[in-house]
C-alpha cells in the first residue's frame, strides 16, 4: 500500500506528503485522531511545504547577494539606521508597494544600506510579491549587452513589471555611456510612481546629474522619483560595519528557507 500511496504522491506532485507519509501514518496510529482532522493536518503539511518551496525559488533567483533580513540586521551598531527602524518597519508592511512608493538610501560603503534594503525585498518576497536585486554596475552592463541581440525592449519589459526593484551601489560604477543612460532614463521613467524601487548610492541627489551627464533629465527624474520617495540620509559619521572589531560574519546569515531541500 505504501508504495501505492508514493507513486500517487508523484503523479500528485505532493512532495511532503511523499516524503513524510510513513511517518504520519505511524503518528495517526497511535493517536488515532478524527479521519477528517489527520486529513486536515496532512494537507496544510503540504500546503506549507509547497509555499516555502516558492518562497524559496523567489529568493534564489531574486539576484540578492546580501540575505540580511529586518530581525537580523545589526541595528545596534548603526545608531543612524536605528533612528529610522520605525520608518522603516512601516514600509515592511509593504504598503508603500501598492502605492507605487520609492525609498533611497544614501551614504558611504559600508554602514548598512544594501543589508537594510535586502531586508525589505526579503520582506515582500514571503508575502507573494515579485522582486529583484541588481547591482547599478550589471544593470547598466545588462543594458549595453542587450544593444548587441536587440533584447532591450524586453529587458526594460522584465524590470519595470516587477513589484519591487532593488538597485545597488548606484554611483560606484564606471560612468555609463549615453546610450546606457537614454536606458535608464527609460527604465526609471516607466517606474515612477507606479512601481517600487529601491536604490542605495554613495551619492547625494545634488550629484546624480554629474554621474549620469545629463542635468535636465536628472532634474526631470528625481522630479519624479521624489514625489513618492522615502529618503534615508546615513551620515559620514555612520559606523563602518565592516570593521574587523565589531566582528560581524562576512555575510548575513544564510535564510533557513533556502537549506531546505
């Protein structure tokens, strides 16, 4: 009968039930529940296996680099950041997403921005939301290459229908050409206001028109950009949270979600 149940577990693609069928059996034996309450056990089993899975395959091709999340990020190291904790909980509510929301974060390398940020997109990721993390570097490589095989208009497609966009270390690339940049615009413009973003830069607004070669459409941009935008400034007194003393991990924490097999 076993071997019955398996075969019809795979034809039913029903993962966890395959794998923890005998022993669930074995438990009912000996607690001999009501048929109608095993049965309700075994499906939400399967039923939180099957969202974990998702979650799982959302996270993993989210083209995060950083996985700190919200609880686990060191808010007791970085003063600035925890005078925003509250700010920023709010928007891992999630809400600012349906309202077509924004939020920057600025500062130096290193205090925390991209590890605050992936905590938000982690955020929307468990709750059904699409999402992807790009540093500004492989976006603007991404829109170069697309120019050789004319896959530009699709990749512009991809990123601006996604929920929530993370981009990363905006400013610290090479200066973008202005084809690049005309790309960018194009991107951002179809963003605005109505789908997130996020982005973490070494930048001031007052330099982004340096960066990017083009001060009337920078000015049109943030115009835009600013309407809908949570800002949160890290300033040069921020704590290096790479410094070997604080002895944090290289890395944040690997997701439990993601060692499950």
């Amino acid at each position: 009968m076993i071997n019955e149940i398996h075969n019809l577990c795979d034809a039913l693609q029903l993962r966890n039930t395959r794998k923890t069928i005998a022993e669930v059996i074995q438990d009912a034996q000996k607690r001999k529940p009501a048929y109608s309450a095993f049965l309700l056990n075994l499906l939400r089993q399967e039923h939180q296996d099957k969202r974990n899975r998702t979650i799982a395959n959302r996270i993993k091709h989210s083209g995060l680099r950083e996985f700190w999340t919200l609880e686990t990020f060191p808010w007791h190291l970085q003063p600035c950041a925890a005078k925003h904790r509250q700010a920023i909980y709010e928007l891992a509510e999630l809400d600012f997403i349906d309202r077509g929301e924004s939020a920057v974060f600025t500062g130096q390398a290193g205090v925390g921005k991209s590890g605050i940020a992936s905590g938000l997109l982690i955020k929307a990721l468990f709750a059904g939301r699409t999402g992807y993390a790009i540093t500004a570097q492989d976006l603007f490589d991404d829109l170069a290459a697309s120019l050789a095989d004319r896959t530009t208009k699709t990749l512009l497609q991809r990123l601006s229908r996604v929920d929530l966009l993370q981009i990363e270390e905006f400013g610290y690339v090479n200066a973008p050409n202005q084809v690049q940049i005309n790309n960018f615009f194009r991107l951002m413009d179809s963003r605005c206001t109505r789908k997130s973003t996020i982005i973490t830069t070494n930048l001031g607004f007052q330099e982004w028109g340096r960066f990017l070669g083009n001060g009337p459409l920078t000015a049109a941009l943030l115009s835009r950009l600013l309407q809908k935008c949570h800002v949160f400034p890290f300033p040069t007194t921020a704590v290096n949270l790479r410094e070997p003393k604080l002895k944090l991990p290289t890395s944040a924490p690997f997701p439990e979600i993601l060692k499950s097999d």
